[in-house]
C-alpha cells in the first residue's frame, strides 16, 4: 500500500494492489492551516473518492475535544468515522465497529493496527489510510487543552 500527501497543494492519494484508490483534495481556493495535512478541515474545500467515486466527507471543525477533531464518511450505505482517542491514535469505526488503530503524525506516513477478529474489507483499508493521513490523527484531552490556555493568559 501506498500513501502519498502533498500539503502544499492539497491532495492525498492511496493506492495499492489489493485496495481501491481513495483520495482527498483541498480546493485551490481554501484557506490553511498548518496544523491539518491536507491544510482545512472545511468540508466545504474539501472532496473525497474511494475506487473512483465520491463519498460524502464531513470533518468536524476540531475545537476543544477529541470528538470534535472526528472525520466522517459514507460511502455506498456504510459510515465511517475517524476519531481520536488518545494523544497520537485515532480509532477507525464502521457502522459503530471499531475496525482498527490509526496513527499518523501529518507527514503522509501511516501505520494501522487492525482489531483482532474485526472483518477489514479493502475499501475499510483505503478510507482509514487517507483520513489518518489527510487529517492526521490524535488529540489532547480536554483538560490539557485548558491547561495550556490558561497558562498563555499568565503573565511571564
């Protein structure tokens, strides 16, 4: 399998023998952010295929909790759902399932643990590898988040 993320123009490609092709790309015209990949996280600049059709995308904006940094597909009838649930992973659900382990660091490197006895279908495979890399994956707690606003409100 291959993963490919160009950040500077906004795209993300996997592909390899056994899976179908899954892409994200970013309008030319979206404003970035250097903290996401593939540079937003605003649905509305962004599209997303798997084995040549389009699939709904939904990226929640990424606030305050772990939720909020979630990344939704459907395809053909089957949701998926790219969440954090810990400071560098991100767990990849289909219909609820939790499928496997995600972690990525925003550099187009990807690495996946699949639960044991989950049934992993290749289009399972494609989606989770071009979420974690197109949005990278992990997210701080809630009270870590507080924290650290706090203490840039402190003087020194």
């Amino acid at each position: 399998m291959t993963v490919l993320l160009n950040d500077e123009e906004g795209w993300v490609e996997v592909f390899g023998d056994a899976i179908p092709p899954a892409g994200v790309d970013r309008a030319p015209e979206a404003e970035t952010e250097n903290h996401v990949p593939i540079g937003t996280r605003d649905g509305a600049h962004l599209t997303m295929t798997v084995d040549g059709e389009p699939v709904a995308l939904a990226p929640a904006k990424g606030k305050l909790s772990r939720r909020s940094y979630a990344v939704d597909v459907t395809r053909d009838g089957v949701a998926y759902r790219l969440v954090p649930d810990s400071i560098a992973g991100s767990r990849l659900l289909r219909d609820g399932q939790h499928l496997g382990d995600f972690s990525s660091d925003g550099d187009g490197r990807v690495l996946a643990e699949w639960k044991e006895g989950a049934e992993v279908s290749p289009a399972d495979a494609s989606v989770g590898y071009a979420l974690a890399a197109a949005f990278g994956t992990g997210g701080q707690p809630m009270w870590m988040m507080a924290i650290e606003a706090a203490a840039e409100l402190l003087p020194g």
